[in-house]
C-alpha cells in the first residue's frame, strides 16, 4: 500500500530512512538525521536560487506555470483584472477575502488619508541630482520613512502593523510621483484626497499647474497593470522581503530591500529591454534575422520565457487586450506592429515551441507604459507600486506563521583549511 513517506538508503552506511512526505514536500531538517556517525552533522541539500526549495507555507497566490493558471486568492487573474479595482486587491492579497461594501469604504477612507509625506520627504528626494535613477530615490525615500514612524518597529502589535500598511500604501504612491516629477524639474504635486487611488497617482504626476485632464482609459489601463503585477508569490523581491523582514525589522526597511531586489535588470527591469529590442529590430524585415541569432544563442529574445510558466504567461494575454485598448486611444506606438509579428513568428518556430518560451508579462507592458507617456526608467517604479500589496501580505503572512524564523541559510565552505596567520612583511 502506498504511504506518504520517502525511504533513502544512505550508501556509506547502509542505513535505511524513512522521511515523511507532506504538501508535496519532505522536511530537509529530517535529512539531518541522515549521519556516518556521530560526529557528523547531518546531510543537507543544495539548491542555490532555491530551484526546488519551497521556504514557507503560503495562502495567497497559486500560479501553475504548465497551465498557465495565475489566482489571487483562490480568485482566477482574469476575473479579479476585469472586475476589481487595485484597493480591492490589495485588501484580498491582505485579509484574504474581498471587502464588503462597508470594509472597502474603511480600507479606502484610511489609505486616502495617509498619502502626505512629511515635508522633510521632499527635502530628501530634492537632495538627489536632477537626473536620479527615480527607482533609487524610491528605495532610498521608503527606507527613510522608518525614521518617520519609530513606532512602526512595533511589528508584535497587529493595530500597529495595519497602520503601517496603509502608511505604505498610501505613501509610495506619493513618492512615486514625486520622483517622476524630479526626473522631469517639475514642482511636486501634492496628492488630493478627492480622487480615488489610481487618479490621486496619475494627477500627482501629470498635473501641470494644478490641472489634468484624466483620461479614464487609460487610467483602468494602469489600473489593470498593476493589478497583474501585485502578486506572483515567492519571486526575488517578494523572497527579499520576507527573508529581510524575518529579521523582525519595521516594514519600511523590509519594503525598501523589496524595492531593491526589483531594481535589478533580472528582475524588474525586463520591459525596458523588451523596448531596446524593438529599438534594436527597427522594422519587420529585419525579424527573420534577429530570430535566427537568437536561435544561434547570440541574446535572447527578451520579453519571452518564464522560469515558472511553461505556457503562455496569463498577465500577458490580458495585457495584449489592455494594449489594444490604450494605443485606440494613443495612437499606435510603431515599435507594436514589430512586437506582435515577433510574437508571431517566434510562436511557430520549432526552437521556441520546443523549449516552451511564450510571451510574459514584460513583452508588450513597456510598449504601454511608453504609450502613456512614462519614460523607460520609470517602468520598474510602476512595478513597484503595483507588487506593495503582494510584498505587505507575504510580509503579514510570514510574521504569522509559527514555522518562520529568521532566515538564515547554509552553505558549503569552499574555502581554505585553519592555517597560521602571516606577518605582512612575510607574505
Ligand atoms: N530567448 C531565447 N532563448 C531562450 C529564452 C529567450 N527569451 N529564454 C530561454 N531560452 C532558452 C535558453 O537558451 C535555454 O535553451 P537551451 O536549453 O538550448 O540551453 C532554454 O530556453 C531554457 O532557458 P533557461 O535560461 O534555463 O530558463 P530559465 O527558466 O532559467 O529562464 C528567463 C527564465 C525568464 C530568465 C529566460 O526565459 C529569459 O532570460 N527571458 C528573457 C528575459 C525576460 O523576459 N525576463 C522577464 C521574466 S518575467
């Protein structure tokens, strides 16, 4: 009869282990128990980049890449993207149901009231030079705000930790704004209580003497977007995150490492290569040619493939919808007509069918991005916005599960044997 567990035969001894096997997974602490004698510390795994190490339990996004299936919250990416709005979804990735009417109003009503900054914010961001990675004064901004909010160290206390979510909410948004603002010498909009989330945003950046004509498609476009990029479960900055905030650190500095991990071109910043690539292409004459040096390993075609979808990427289907809608309002962005043959082409040769690489989420978001009038730097801070309620419910989540402790890995020393320290004049 089948039982849920796992025997392995240690060869250099002989002995036998059974190891439970629960969720899918064994517990690598149990192969501990797995010795050559008594002195020995135990067997370990290996798995830099952790390729196959599942580090928490988790209730809030399921993605299975072979199906391409993507739900927050047990709720499918494409309902949640057509139907709710970016406050609704930060609230599920939260508290794990959707508000009530009464809720959201609540929720709402919190956030919009805590989107100043104090002043000497502005002092900060004006200190940085005129031409700022606005990603860098992002990270370096909410990094200071811990030293706004002392009490926010009070991570033990969940009042206090909910309030430092809507500060977070409320605030980053602001920052945002006013580091776009700065790339461009434009004075600093200040946020106005009247409009909702995404509106208080787009006027706090394109508001010119205090007026801004919204355009709301665009508006539920940007909306959509970062919807699609609020949560995608254990990836890089949503790992530094928690592993920075299992340090019991306030929030602010946790977020800040999140920022950082996603300042990284690995990470974030696909979707401005996926634009320089176009760049690159120039016209669609020129596709047969770029495939093919591709396929002879010379770059990659950026903006395809996905370490965990193995099918198309579900974000980017509906993310093709949202492009169709933006560019009948802004006219087509010509690097598109390029985009869409490559996907074409790419889609029916054997070399992409083969190693199962599908457009992802960064192929056509850049080319929107830039539509709405974003310049490519700004690309990875519009992530940034969007992941907030993914990093501060996995932040939440691993604060209050009894199986997290600090997070500290292992490691195989490589290094040199104890030998005697040498003088300087002998070495
Ligand atoms: N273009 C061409 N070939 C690609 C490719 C791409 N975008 N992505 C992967 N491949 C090929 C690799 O060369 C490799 O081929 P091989 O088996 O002949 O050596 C195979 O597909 C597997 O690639 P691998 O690098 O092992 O996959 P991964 O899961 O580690 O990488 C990505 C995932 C996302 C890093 C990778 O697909 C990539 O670099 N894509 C382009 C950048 C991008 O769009 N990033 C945004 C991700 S949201």
């Amino acid at each position: 009869m089948a039982t849920s567990s796992l025997s392995v035969t240690d060869n250099r001894t002989g002995k036998t282990y059974e190891l439970p096997i629960s969720d899918g997974t064994i517990k690598a602490i149990d192969l501990r128990a797995i010795k050559t004698d008594a002195d020995d510390f135990g067997l370990m795994t290996y798995d830099p980049a952790f390729m196959n190490t599942a580090a928490c339990r988790s209730a809030i996004t399921y993605i299975d890449g072979d199906k391409g299936i993507l739900r927050y919250r047990g709720y499918p990416i494409e309902q949640i993207a057509d139907k709710a709005t970016f406050l609704e979804v930060a609230y599920l990735l939260a508290e794990g149901e959707l508000p009530t009417q009464a809720q959201l109003d609540k929720w709402t009503h919190n956030i919009t009231y805590h989107t100043y900054v104090h002043t000497n914010v502005i002092k900060f961001l004006e200190g940085f030079r005129y031409d700022a990675h606005p990603m860098g004064m992002l990270l370096g901004a909410v990094g200071a705000l811990s030293t706004f909010y002392p009490d926010a160290k009070h991570i033990e206390d969940p009042a206090n930790r909910y309030v430092q979510r809507v500060r977070l909410l409320a605030k980053i948004p602001t920052i945002a704004a006013f580091a776009f603002r700065h790339s461009r010498g434009l004075p600093y909009e200040f946020p106005r209580n009247d409009l909702d989330y995404i509106g208080n945003y787009v006027n706090m950046m394109f508001s010119i003497g205090g007026k801004h004509e919204p355009n709301p498609v665009l508006q539920r476009a940007l909306e959509i977007l970062l919807i699609l990029h609020a949560d995608h479960e254990q990836n890089c900055s949503t790992s530094a995150v928690r592993a920075v905030g299992s340090s019991h650190v306030d929030p602010f500095s946790a977020i800040s490492a999140g920022i950082a991990a996603l300042y990284g071109p690995l990470h974030g910043g696909a979707n401005e290569a996926v634009l320089e690539m176009l760049e690159e292409i120039g016209d669609k004459k020129n596709i047969p040619a770029f495939i093919e040096k591709v396929k002879k390993g010379d770059g990659r075609l950026m903006g395809f493939g996905h370490r965990v979808y193995k099918s198309y990427d579900p974000r980017a289907k509906l993310i093709k919808r949202v492009a169709d809608e933006v560019f009948a309002e802004t006219g087509l962005n010509p690097k598109l007509e390029i985009a869409l043959e490559l996907e074409r082409i790419a889609l029916e040769d054997e070399y992409f069918i083969k190693r199962k690489l599908y457009p992802n989420v960064d192929f056509y978001s850049g080319l929107i991005y830039q539509a709405m009038g974003y310049p490519t730097d700004y690309f990875t801070v519009l992530f940034a916005v969007g992941r907030l309620p993914g990093w501060l419910a996995q932040w939440e989540e691993m604060l209050m599960d009894k199986d997290q402790k600090i997070a500290r890995p292992r490691q195989i020393y490589t290094g040199q044997d104890e030998r005697p320290y040498v003088a300087i004049e002998k070495r």
